[in-house]
C-alpha cells in the first residue's frame, strides 16, 4: 500500500513539473530564410522539451519555447543550425533564421559502352534482319501487297488497292526517288567523313568549286558505292583514284 502511494505520488509530480515547464513557456513564432523557395518541412526541435514542429512553405513556424531555449533547425536539405532564444527574441515580429543550403558532391560517373548489347542481341528482334530507312520503309508500305484481304473471293486472295493506287497516283515514283536520293545523301556524308577536303584538293588535284560535283559524280557510280560502303579506305581510295582522273578529264573536256 505504501508503494503504491509513493509511485502515486510521484507521477503527481512529474505531472505538475511537466505542466509548470509547459506554463512557463509562450508560443514562439519565427521564420526561415535561404537562397532557396523550398522553405517547407524543415524540423524545428525545442531541444530542452524535445517538441518538434514543421515550418510551411513559406519557411513560417510555431513553437512553445521560453529565453534560454535551444532551438534546432535540421534538414536534409540544410546544413543544421542552433539557436539560444533571448528574451527580446519574444518580442521581435520579424524574427529570423538564416539557413545555407548542403551541397552534396557527386562521386565520379563512369560511361561505360555496351557495344555488343543490342535489340538483337536481346532477342527482341530477329538476327541479320534487314534496317530500312525512313524512306525506304514509306515505299515498302507503299508497295506492300496485302494478300490477306478480302481472302476467299479469289483464288490465293486478292490484292489491296492501295497499292496500285500508289501507282498510277505516282506517289510510288515519287518514294522511289526519295530513296535514291537518301541513299546518295548517305555516301555522300560517308564519303565526307573518310576523305577530307584537302585530299581531294592537294591529292587528287581536283578544284576547290568541283570537289562537291565530283563527290556526286563518284556516288553515282554503283562500283564504286559498294566498295565506300565496305569502309574499306584502301580499296576505295584506289577507286577513287580513278574516278578522279576521268572526273577532270570531263572538265577539260568542257572547258575547251
């Protein structure tokens, strides 16, 4: 019986105390500041109560606090700071805290290639199948033929309409075109970047104004195409070689 008062007695105490503290202190109401407009979430710890409040986002909070408490401002994105209250702390409608920002530095990034991964390699389409370009897959659209509608009505199926209307519409004509000239845009570029400009000057002795026409002129040549797509610069340039010498025998030839 007599345990049972004395703890009685003792919560009492703890209680009052723990109400006297409380009595003791005001609702303290102060601000953030930083470079930043992310002002929301930043604890705010009342390091002898231990209470704990969150500022809003404009960086404002609430607390109860009395002169000579430890205010603690931690954050993930702050560097953590603490502040003893004074008493003219309590009267200050402006009442501030700076906080600077933590600048997190990034370990070093390694790039590494992955040359051999690939769609194909991954399964996720088929080895050695065939690329189409842009072009090229709009003319193989173009001239598909769809075996499989209206099957049934003739022998073996019958054939879409589109593409017949693609024909005599000449929009088939004109994707054929577009190819060819992707394809010449393609050697050309393929040319430009295994040759330079002064190799076809100082070394095939071919003018500055004509070096761009014979660039065309040597795409045109579908031997020669072949080899410049193998990226064999040897061969190549052997071929080139040539072409170059009947290239300048033309603008002789035209400016006689």
């Amino acid at each position: 019986m007599f345990q049972k008062i004395t703890c009685f007695l003792i919560v009492v105490m703890i209680g009052q105390a723990c109400l006297s503290q409380v009595q003791d202190r005001s609702v303290f109401n102060g601000k953030i500041a930083s470079n930043t407009s992310d002002l929301e979430g930043v604890h705010v710890i009342n390091a002898q109560t231990e209470e704990t409040v969150t500022t809003d986002a404009s960086g404002s909070f609430s607390i109860l606090a009395k002169a000579d408490d430890v205010l603690v401002f931690s954050s993930i994105s702050f560097k953590e700071k603490r502040i003893m209250l004074k008493p003219e702390d309590f009267t200050n409608l402006n009442f501030s805290v700076k906080l600077s920002m933590v600048m997190y530095q990034l370990q070093e990034v390694v790039i590494k290639r992955y040359d051999n991964i690939n769609a194909e390699s991954l399964g996720i389409i088929p080895e050695g199948q065939k690329k189409y370009t842009a072009a090229e897959r709009k003319l193989k659209t173009a001239t598909a033929l769809n075996a499989t509608a209206n099957a049934g009505t003739m022998a073996g199926g019958s054939i879409s309409a589109d593409p017949l209307l693609n024909f005599f519409s000449g929009r088939t004509a004109m994707l054929k075109k577009e190819v060819a000239v992707e394809k010449k845009e393609f050697f050309m570029k393929l040319l430009e970047n295994m040759f330079s400009l002064d190799h076809f000057i100082d070394r095939l002795k071919i003018p500055a104004e004509y070096v761009k026409g014979f660039e065309y002129y040597a795409v045109e040549n579908e031997k020669f195409t072949v080899i410049l797509n193998s990226k064999n610069k040897t061969s190549t340039e052997f071929l080139l070689g040539e072409l170059a010498a009947k290239y300048k025998e033309i603008i002789a030839s035209e400016n006689k």
